[in-house]
C-alpha cells in the first residue's frame, strides 16, 4: 500500500509542470517540452489562475517571475552538467593518454628487442616525467564548450499566457 499523497498546491504543479519541461528541453527532448508546454502548462495556468485575486495584469508578471525562475535553475542545473561532464572528460581523456603511451613505450620495446636481441624491460606505471597522470592539468588545458543556456524563458510562451489568462 502507498502512503496517502499530500495535495500539491496549484502555484506548486505549475512550477513542477514548467520545470519537466525545462528538463525535457534539457536532455534534448524538445519534442516532449512542447508537448508539456501545449497539453499541460496552460490547464495547469488556468488551475493556479482560479485560485488567485491577483489581477490579470499581476497574473502575468507573477507567471513571468516564475517561469524566468525555474528557467534560471534549469540553466544552472545545466551549468552544472556542462562542468561535471567536463571534468569527467578531461579525466578520463588524460587516463587513456597515459595508458596509449604506456602501451606504445611496450610495443617499442618489444620491436626493439625482437629487432636487437635486447631484452624487454618490464612495463613501469610511471609516466615519463614520474607522475601518475595530472587530470586537474589536463582539465585546465581542455577546451571545455561554454555552457548552454537551455531553460525555457517565459517571451517563448508569453502569447500562449496571455490566450490562457484572457480565456479565464
């Protein structure tokens, strides 16, 4: 048995409504945040529009402030994806650099002794200048894309807004 869901208020499933869009638009879903913002966002106004005094005009700026809101997080939350995914590069563009020129001194090494005679000299886990590896160096020195600001600003949906509110 679930526990009994406590009623979302509705300014708080317009703003969660707002917020899956953003994300689907995040994630490159930009079908799915067109279909939220068609078929869910504008019952969601009009649910949170009846239960409020505030004229249409404050109607529309408190959307407004919402919407720029919940927009703002969504670029950071993209912000914040940008430079995770980043630094989770870098690493791990650095690790495989290393293990290529481990792998290429080998090879070295084993041609040369084939061709020499020389015996083959155990791989060492040491790079050439005896540090394990520095991703914080190859993450300063990455060319990291600037972030994109993805989040859905309320001047794209104003006109379906004021359709809304003027329905009302």
């Amino acid at each position: 048995m679930s526990p009994p869901s406590t009623p979302v208020s509705p300014l708080e499933a317009l703003k969660a409504g707002f917020r899956r869009a953003c994300v689907r638009r995040l994630v490159g879903d930009e079908d799915g945040a067109i279909d939220v913002l068609k078929n869910e966002i504008p019952k969601l106004v009009v649910g949170w529009a009846k239960t409020t005094s505030l004229d249409a005009a404050e109607k529309k700026g408190k959307l407004k402030e919402m919407f720029d809101d919940e927009s703002g997080r969504a670029d950071e939350l993209a912000t914040a994806f940008d430079l995770f995914a980043g630094r989770f590069e870098a690493r791990v563009a650095e690790l495989v650099r290393k293990e290529l020129g481990d792998v290429t001194n080998r090879l070295e090494q084993i041609v040369e002794a084939m061709s020499g005679g020389k015996p083959v000299e155990p791989l060492t886990q040491e790079s050439e200048d005896g540090n394990e590896g520095e991703p914080e160096k190859a993450l300063e020195e990455a060319e990291l894309d600037p972030p994109k600001g993805i989040g859905l600003r309320f001047d794209e949906i104003e006109e379906m807004i004021d359709q809304v509110l003027s329905e009302d």
